[in-house]
C-alpha cells in the first residue's frame, strides 16, 4: 500500500496487509491512523555487548558495566520552586497588578 499527499509530496510505501484505516480531521489538521497486519518484523543486529539498566531511589540508573547516574530529584527541585513561588504570591496585596 502506498500512501500518497501530493500537496505536501509525501509519499510513504507501508508494508503488511491495511486492516483499517481512519482519516481525521481535528482543529490543527489532519491525522490518518492505520492499522496494519502480518508486518515483517526486521531484527536488529548482534553486536555482541549486552547492556542491563537498573531504575532505583538511591541512584537514578545503574548500567551493567557499574556506571551509577545521580538522581535528577526533579520532583523536589519543582517542589522547591514552587513553595517559593507561592510565599511570593502571598506576600503580594490583594488586587494590585503587580
């Protein structure tokens, strides 16, 4: 199957067998989804390094060769931010434009 906008000159060659397909058309434009059957997958090849990640509190990721990444605490750092945020708010007389 071979999808073609001319306008646009997209043309997109699809492999499988088209079980449906809906055109959408939604207030910033236009959407097709499909959906495909019996779609040859294509392995990736060995290269021979395995590679094992680990998600934990203490430390973000730990890789398999031990390399440890620091947790990001990006939760505490918005939390943080917005607590400051609020007390500024507050501080500000009601109605002003500041």
């Amino acid at each position: 199957m071979t999808l073609q906008y001319p306008d646009a000159g997209y043309f997109y060659r699809l492999e499988g067998t088209s079980k449906t397909v809906s055109i959408i058309e939604e207030a910033d434009g236009w959407y097709v989804c499909f959906s495909r059957a019996e779609v040859l997958v294509h392995p990736l090849p060995l290269k021979g390094q395995e590679t094992g990640i680990d998600l934990g509190l203490e430390f973000f990721l730990t890789l398999a060769n031990g390399e440890q990444i620091a947790n990001p605490r990006q939760y505490r750092k918005a939390e943080r931010a917005l607590a400051r945020a609020q007390r500024r708010k507050d501080r500000r007389k009601k109605g002003s434009k500041r």
